[in-house]
C-alpha cells in the first residue's frame, strides 16, 4: 500500500497506514482513503471493558477491508497499539477505499475507551457523555448499524460500569436498537465460547438472537501480528482464519442490517439546562447552610462570652467565615478540565459536563445571549470557560462584634439603626432560612420538568443531585414531594439500570 510508514520489518512486517485527523469541535476523527459520496457506509460502535480488544479489532476491520491475507505477511494498522496507552476518548475512524476489494461499503467504527481501567469511575460515566456529544454533533453520528459488546473468550460476566454505558446508548436509539446489538468476542479459538455466552446471558445488555437462541457473536482471534516463528506458524495461521471467517459472517450481518436513526433530539439543551440547573441550586444550598452555620457560631460565641462582649465591642469570637475561590479541576480527563462560570454571580453555571462548547457563548446552558442557570440570568459576556471553577470554602477568622454587625447589616439594608448583633443575625437566619426553603422548592420543581423532557437520558451527576434534594425534602417533612423524588429517581434507574451499581464504585 501506498501512504505507509515501516513500523517492523519482522514477518510479518508491521506497517502504520497514514491517516487524516481532524478535530469537529472537541471530538476526534481519523480517516483513510478518500470517501465516495455514492457509496453506501456502515456504522459500528465498539464498546468493552479495558483489556478486551477493541483497538486491535479496529486493525482488524481495517486489514480485512483492505483485503490483506495471511499470505500476505503483512500487518497494517491505522490505531498503533500499546504506544499511547489505551484508549483516552472516543474516536470516530473512517475506513474508505474498501468498496472495491473485500466489502461493497465503507466502514465507520466509533471506538471508545475501555470500561472499567484504572483510571477511575469517573472515565466511565464520562463515555456516555462522549458518545452523547458525537450523536448530538452536527458533524457527528446520526445513525448506526450496529453496537458492538467488546468481550474476551474467557470474560465471566459483563461488568456494571458496561452495562451503564451499554445502557445509555439503547436510551438513545430505543429498544429496535436490540435488532442491532451483537457480541464480538476476541482472544477466541474458534471453538470455545461457552463462558463468555453465559457472561452475555447473565448480563442485562439486550442482543439480536441466533438460530440456537444464543446472543448473536462473532470470534476473532488476536494474534495476527505476532512475530510469526517455525514454532507459532501453525497457531498464527488458524488465528488469521478465526478472525477472517468472524470478518466474514459479520460483514454479511452488517451487509443485510438497516440502520437504527437516533431519537429526536428536541428537548436535549432543555434537558443539559435543567440538569446544569439542578447542580447550580445544589451549590446554592449548600453555600445557604454554610452561612447559616457562620451565624449559628457567632450567636453561641456570643451567648458563651456574653459578658465580655458587652463589656467591649472589639472582644473577638471565633467563626467559620465562609468564601469562595477560583480553584483548578483536577482531571486527567482534557476535556472535563473545564468549566462555564458567571464572574459577575461568581457561579459555576455548567460543571460538570460542558464538554462541547469552545467558549461560553455556545454552551447548551445558554439561551438567547444570556445564561439560564446563574442567579442574575447575566450576559454571555461575563461567563468564562476555563479550567477552573468556584469552589466555597470556610477559614477560620476572629471578628469583633461591631465587624459582625457591619457584616451583616449590609446583607439586610432593611435594618434599623439601633439593633443589637443578635437581632442582626436572626433576621439573617431568617432571610437564609426563606431563601433555603425557596432554593429546595425550586430545585424540585426543575427535577418534576426534568423528568418530563422528550429525551429520557439522565447523567449521574443528576442522580447524585437526586439524592440531596430527597435529604433536604426529608428535613422539611414534606412527604407527598419525597414521594414524587423518589418516583424520578426510580425512572432514572429504570433508564440507566447500570447507573447505581456504577456509583457504588466511586
């Protein structure tokens, strides 16, 4: 092939196929060959735990398409393996100029990062959010042929972190996406799949069914770029028929597959608004309550050393004060180190998962120029997108009764002249106290509109939400709205079945 750059001249010769990589807003894709406008396209998704050989299918696809044998002694590949680590983010690859040879289509395979690595649950819930930017893109995907469960010959079950992203992408498509859901197993012999046809069994993921009622699988084996010897030549050569028989059957099922459209995305900025909405007023309330534990210190401080105080003004109690600061985000994850933040209300208006946007003015939760989260409803012009955001936090200060005063009396300009501390700081609490009940009220009227958008996905980060306004419901005893939270969070997790058990890895 042309367009080739010599990795290893070993047999077989392993030979990087040169690519075209193009950025469309914060997502990645890699093309080879030229596409043909008249031909057809076939679109797969790749989803697997850590391990299971996503990458080296990739390869795989690419090397079969282009017709390369065993014969051939040559291995290409457009993914270099093992040199980069795993995967970080999900990946769209273009595989044109097959039309001609092995396949009478050209291949798009979105790969994605494996489930369940190292790095943490938070890459896990993050590969929904990715695979939910590139379908929502207007450059991304649209529709797809088929989603691909990634799982080793000798895999026992599918883990809860695949089932959740596993389960995020049919919310998308709906349940005809089952018609379009197959089993790619690797690491395979060729004969042996029992233990991984009972992992898919077990498992809650939904495939299309065989003639023997088994989950719908092909095997490949992943081996064909292993240094080829006199002792492995026989084992290499029955890999490359496993894998090029598993190309075969698969590419007749993709060949006879109609594609599942994507759902309508109408209601979806609604639903990142409600959802970034939700997580600014849980901010809120928890700055509310910080503040008002600052006036419940100072009133026992007061009470405590109430002779000394009245003796002198300037007498200094101890107290939490609270502040906030611009603090970095902390995530190896390139583009979850940011966020959308009013500098005028000093808010986080979209953290986290403003994971499209290039700047503040074309972040979903905008409307019209002007944000639909911060308290003020400011400009575009005063927000930032940055790797940092607004974290609240509490130091401990001494402070005299009349910076008290002064303190709170310019909250409330409504205060009379003539007033002690303590009557300051009550009518404090009960301004804090209005205010916290009037945040929890409205957060659980946006939670009520947020379970009544068209597009049923919810992040857990929504989840997580969830949960706090059921505690601060509980704490205003108000049964009939716990009631109705704990009905959304019941839909959420009939929704995203995986998404509870992934929490619990946090």
């Amino acid at each position: 092939m042309d367009t080739t750059v010599l990795k290893d001249s070993g047999c077989p010769a392993v030979c990087h196929q040169k690519t075209n990589k193009e950025m469309f807003g914060t997502l990645t894709r890699v093309s080879v060959g030229k596409k043909q406008l008249n031909k057809p396209n076939k679109t797969i998704l790749l989803v697997g735990e850590t391990g299971a050989g996503k990458t080296t299918l990739v390869n795989a696809l690419f090397n079969y398409s282009m017709g390369v044998k065993w014969q051939d002694k040559v291995w290409y590949q457009i993914v270099e393996e093992g040199e980069q680590g795993p995967t970080s983010d999900v990946i769209v690859y273009e595989i044109f100029g097959s039309e001609c040879k092995t396949l009478p289509y050209s291949l798009t395979v979105i790969d994605t990062p494996g489930v369940g690595d190292t790095r943490g649950i938070e890459r896990d819930v993050i590969i929904s959010q990715r695979l939910f930017d590139l379908f929502r893109s207007e450059d991304g995907v649209q529709k797809i042929h088929a989603v691909c469960v990634v799982i080793k010959a000798t895999d026992t079950k599918i883990s809860e972190q695949l089932s959740y992203v596993f389960d995020s992408v049919m919310s998308l498509f709906g349940k005809d996406m089952e018609k379009n859901t197959v089993a790619l197993i690797t690491h395979s012999d060729g004969t042996k799949t029992e233990i991984a046809l009972q992992a898919l069994e077990c498992g809650r993921s939904r495939f299309v069914k065989n003639k023997k009622n088994q989950a719908l699988h092909f095997m490949f084996n992943n081996c064909q770029n292993a240094p080829l010897t006199e002792e492995t030549g026989a084992d290499l050569k029955e890999a490359w028929r496993v894998t090029e028989s598993g190309m075969s059957q698969f590419a007749s099922f993709l060949e006879k597959t109609s594609p599942q459209q994507l759902q309508a995305m109408f209601g979806w900025n609604s639903r990142i608004r409600l959802s970034a909405y939700i997580q600014n007023l849980q901010e809120k309330i928890q700055l509310n309550e910080l503040k008002m534990k600052e006036i419940t210190q100072i009133e026992e401080a007061l009470k405590k050393n109430k002779k000394d105080t009245e003796k002198d003004e300037k007498f200094p109690v101890n107290v939490d004060e609270v502040y906030k600061v611009r603090e970095p985000i902390d995530s190896e994850i390139s583009f979850l180190k940011s966020a959308v933040c009013c500098t005028v209300c000093e808010e986080n208006c979209h953290y986290p998962g403003c994971t499209m946007a290039l700047d503040p003015q074309h972040c979903e939760v905008m409307k019209y120029g002007r944000c639909t989260v911060c308290v003020k409803k400011c400009h575009t012009s005063t927000h930032v997108k940055d790797n940092w955001r607004y974290v609240t936090k509490t130091r401990e200060v001494k402070r005299t009764q009349e910076e008290n005063k002064q303190r709170y009396k310019s909250y409330n300009s409504d205060i009379k002249k003539n007033v002690t501390i303590l009557e300051i700081l009550e009518k404090e609490m009960e301004t804090l106290t209005q205010e916290k009940l009037q945040l929890i009220e409205d957060a659980y009227q946006q939670a009520v509109k947020l379970e009544q958008c068209v597009l049923n996905v919810y992040s857990v980060s929504t989840y997580v939400s969830l949960d706090f306004l059921i505690e601060k419901m509980k704490e205003k005893r108000d049964q009939e709205k716990v009631q109705k939270l704990e009905e959304i969070k019941s839909t959420f997790q009939q929704l995203n079945e995986g998404a509870k058990a992934v929490l619990q890895f946090n």
